[in-house]
C-alpha cells in the first residue's frame, strides 16, 4: 500500500472510526443475501432440470380411441382481469388448456399461474418481455428467456418444458436460448386479438382445425374469453378431445428437437 493510500486510510479512519466495523459488515451481507437468493441468479435458472416437471399431470383416464385431439393455448397472460374467469369455464367443461404465459406477468400474477398448474393446466414459457427475438441479439435473447426461466422457478419451481417465441418469431441463433425446450407455434390462427368477437373466432377456428391442431388465443382479452363455451361446444360437437400440449406430443409420440417450432402434431 502506498503512503498516499495509507494516509488516506489513517485519514478516514481518525474521522469515521465506525466504519473500520461497518464497511467489512456491509461487504459481508451483500455476499450472504447473493449467495442465499438462488432464484435471481441466472447460473442456478439455467442448471434446473427441463424433464422433471410435472407438464403432463395425473387425470382420470379417458379414453381417445377414434377421437381426434386438440390443444387449446392462450397467450400473453396471466391476467388478473380475464384469466380467472377463463380458468372457471374451462374447470366447468373440465377441459385442460395450455397457457404460454409472459415472465413478467407471472411475477406479478404468480398466483393465477398456481391455480392453472393445480387445475391441470399445462404452464408454458413466452418469454419474459414480449420481444421479437429474431430482432434481439443473442445474448439479449438469452437475457430475457433466462429472466423469464427465473421467473417460472420463483412461482412454479421449474423452467417450462414448452416455449412460444413471441409472434411465432425466431432466427438461427436466439432459438437456442431456449436451452432445449420445445417450440410450439399454432395451426389456428383465431385472430382473437384482432376480430373481438365469438362469430370471427369461430370462422377461422372451423376453417383452420385439423386432428393434432394448436389452438392459437389471448386470455388477456375479455371477448376472447367470452368465445371459449363455444369454441369448446364447437370441436366436441366435431368429436375433438381437449389435451395440454405436452399430451399431445406426447400420445402422437413424436420425439421432439430442439431447433423446430412445431405448429400441429398430425395422427
Ligand atoms: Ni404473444
């Protein structure tokens, strides 16, 4: 140390003295509450297991022999406006949806996205902040999936097995910030954001469903919502049964890859 530094220590320490105690303890608390606080720290985030969750929940066996399936998904929430509501019709038709939920709702929401998960509902990742990731850099896109990820710990314990780029929008590197979780884009495109009404949402959903079909909609619109009793008395009345995601690929028995986006798995 040299006698500038010393003197300027002897200096500090003549006029604060408390400080030769505090400035050691501060230090020491910041490392502590760093290393205690698991959920911010985007190493641990990343380490968490993509297989072990609970994607596919334990349901009464139902029988799909002869029935074509379908994947209800909403985007963009969770709400504290519309979401609830949606979560009380679907429990009322006992049908399981998909939700690819924003990071930064679901820290605000953590709540609603915990009823989901506890009704059966499959929970999926749509990011944390909404961007156009085909834009974004690779490692601003890696930034704000691992975000998201942390986010998805903090209120369900694990990082989503599925993911949905916003706008259905990737390029050939910010996909693998994902870290090996699946992309999911959509056959039907309701356009439910753009047309508010059930009759538009209704339109496109005949004219567009296959067997394996996505069902692409926003449970941040209360018209959206409203169209669901239908949109679900529809695809029964057309001999559909209703799946998460993760059940469909799953009993289509697709082995799914990490750099495709999947928009239908097809019998
Ligand atoms: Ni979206």
């Amino acid at each position: 140390m040299s006698g500038r530094v010393k003197g300027c220590f002897d200096s500090l320490n003549a006029r604060w003295p408390w400080l030769k105690i505090a400035l050691p303890t501060v230090i020491i608390l910041v490392f502590i509450i760093r290393t205690l606080a698991p959920v911010g720290d985007s190493e641990t985030v990343r380490l968490a297991p993509m297989q072990a969750h609970p994607a596919v929940p334990e349901r009464p066996a139902r029988s799909f022999e002869g029935k074509k399936l379908v994947a209800l998904t909403f985007d963009d929430g969770p709400s504290p406006a519309t979401t609830p509501r949606l979560l009380d019709i679907l429990k009322e038709q006992q049908v399981p949806a998909t939700f690819f939920e924003l990071g930064s709702l679901v820290k605000r929401n953590a709540w609603i996205t915990q009823r989901a998960l506890r009704e059966g509902h499959e929970i999926a990742s749509h990011t944390m902040w909404h961007q156009n990731l085909a834009r974004l850099s690779a490692s601003a896109a890696q930034g704000d999936v691992n975000e998201a990820n942390a986010a998805f710990v903090e209120a369900i314990g694990y990082v989503p097995a599925l993911v949905r780029p916003p706008y259905g929008s990737i390029n050939g590197e910010t996909w693998k910030s994902f870290g090996g979780a699946t992309m999911i884009s959509w056959s039907v495109d309701t356009l439910d954001w753009k047309y508010r009404n059930t009759e538009s949402i209704m339109n496109n959903l005949v004219n567009q469903i296959s067997d394996g079909g996505i069902v692409l909609m926003h449970d941040i619109h209360a018209t959206s919502v409203d169209a669901v009793p239908s949109v679900i008395a529809k695809l029964r009345e057309m001999g559909y049964e209703f799946v998460t995601v993760s059940e469909l690929i799953k009993m289509r028995g697709v082995s799914v890859e990490p750099s495709k986006m999947y928009a239908r798995f097809a019998p």
